[in-house]
C-alpha cells in the first residue's frame, strides 16, 4: 500500500509558498471536508491549503503533486474497509514533542475542515459524533508544555517518557477512531438529506 509523501519534504514546500495550511493541518482539513461533504474535489480542497495563486512554479507543481498523493490516499483509506486510515503525522522516531504539536495541528485541521464542509455548532449531528468533534476541539488545543519543573520530574523519572509515549499513542489512535466513526456516521446522514 502507498505511504503519504514525506511530511517534511511537504512542508517545506508549503512553508516556502506561504500556503494557508501545513502539511499534518491540510490532512485534518482534508479528513475533515469527506466527513462533511462524504467527498471532496481534490483541487477545492488544494486551494484552501495553497491559497490563490496567479502563477505556476516548479515548487508549486511539486507541492500539488503531492498533494494530489495526500488526497487520493486519504479518500482511498476513508472509502475502503480493507485498508486502514492512518493520520498523516510525524513517524514514531520523532520526538515526543513535535508529534504531539502535530496532533494538535491535525486536529485543527480537522475542525477547520468540518467548517469548509458545512458543518457548524450549530449543525444537527448525532450525539456521538457531536461527542467526538468535541473531544478532538480540545485536542486540537494541546499543546506540549514543559516548564523547568515539569523538566525537572522528567528527568528525575525515566517512566515519564514512556507513560507520555503510551499516552500520546491512546489519544491520536482515539483520534484515529473517532475520525472513522464520525465518517460512517454522518455519510448516511448526507446522503438521506440529499434524496428528500
């Protein structure tokens, strides 16, 4: 099965292009538009990562090639029960930290993604799912503080490091999910709202 592209080789070409979203956030966003939309057209979702752009560039085609990558993954992923998703987040040899900001990241992705889509807080949604973009609302406000104390007790404790990685791990596989749920649950929602 295909791998996402390289999320650093990515980002730098957004970072460089001035794109409104990085790499892990146009994930979310993407994910985020086929929970709301059930699809989403690959170029309507590269211009809300890319923003408008008058020009074509070699950068600009590189970053869209990859993108492309990222969409047709992400959909094939969503719409196929014998392939797993996966969040496109930094690999388990990053540190602890980066991954974590990440998440966060994806997560707002994610919710800015179920706004493009049309959904709102004010949206009629089924409970569980109202649940779950909740619980990803606060995630995607994580963020990993360290200050000198918190530093301190990590040093002084080896375990700290693998109870975070353990935890890091419960939350984006709960994320992981959850994502899968709200999909299955909204789709027959969107689809008997446009038969009537």
């Amino acid at each position: 099965m295909p791998n996402y592209p390289d999320i650093a080789q990515l980002e730098g070409f957004l970072f460089d292009m001035d794109a409104a979203l990085g790499a892990t956030e146009s994930h979310g966003a993407l994910c985020g538009m086929l929970c709301a939309q059930g699809s989403t057209d690959a170029s309507q979702w590269m211009l809300h990562v890319l923003g408008e752009h008058t020009e074509t560039s070699k950068q600009l085609q590189a970053a869209g090639k990859l993108l492309l990558q990222v969409h047709q993954l992400a959909v094939e992923q969503m719409n196929d029960n014998d392939i797993e998703f996966e969040l496109m987040l930094p690999d388990d040899d990053e540190v602890l930290e980066s991954r974590v900001e990440a998440l966060g990241t994806w997560c707002q992705g994610f919710v800015y993604g179920l706004s493009l889509g049309g959904i709102t807080e004010d949206s009629e949604l089924p409970e569980d799912s109202k649940e779950l973009i909740k619980d990803i609302l606060e995630i995607s406000r994580a963020g990993y503080i360290a200050d000198d104390e918190a530093e301190a007790e990590l040093n002084a404790s080896m375990d700290a490091d693998e109870e975070d990685e353990v935890a890091f791990m419960e939350v984006s596989e709960y994320v992981r999910i959850g994502i899968m749920f709200i999909y299955e649950e909204l789709q027959p929602l969107q689809s008997s709202q446009t038969v009537h």
